[in-house]
C-alpha cells in the first residue's frame, strides 16, 4: 500500500492515479503544485476530475473534503476553467 493512502481522502485509486504521475510520496505531492498534477493528468490520457483536486488540497490540510474553503474551490475551480481539454 501506498503512504499516499495515509493520507485523509487519499484512497488506492487515488493513490495509483498519483502514482501514474510518477508522485509516490506525501512529500512529492507537497512539492507538486496543482497545475502540473492537472497538466501530466492529461499528458496521460486521464482526464482532470475537481473532486479529485479538492480531496488532494484537503489531504495535504489533514482535512476532510468537505471543510474544503472557498479559497481552495477558486483556486481549483479557475484551474478547471482556463484548461481546454
């Protein structure tokens, strides 16, 4: 099992898709910001799920998804936005 699934929100299939990105650490995703996880999402085919980006940003927070913040839904939500794909 991975040490990404130790994280809150962060299940197998999460975790395999991360490591599809080649990001196998908590660290490596902390120094991975959200638009490179989005840009090699789609360099491998898969395409970007806001759910997904919400449960990492609350992950990385030791948060549960839904005390996502308003901020955070922006942030993520304006990457949604600007992408065609």
């Amino acid at each position: 099992m991975s040490e990404l699934t130790a994280l809150k929100n962060i299940g197998k299939a999460s975790a395999l898709l991360l490591q599809r990105i080649d990001i196998y650490t908590v660290e490596q995703l902390r120094n991975t910001d959200l638009e490179q996880i989005f840009e090699r999402l789609i360099q491998i085919g898969v395409k970007p799920n806001r759910n997904f980006f919400y449960a990492i940003e609350t992950a990385l927070a030791n948060k549960n998804i839904l005390q996502i913040t308003p901020n955070q839904k922006q942030t993520i939500d304006a990457l949604f936005a600007s992408s065609i794909f």
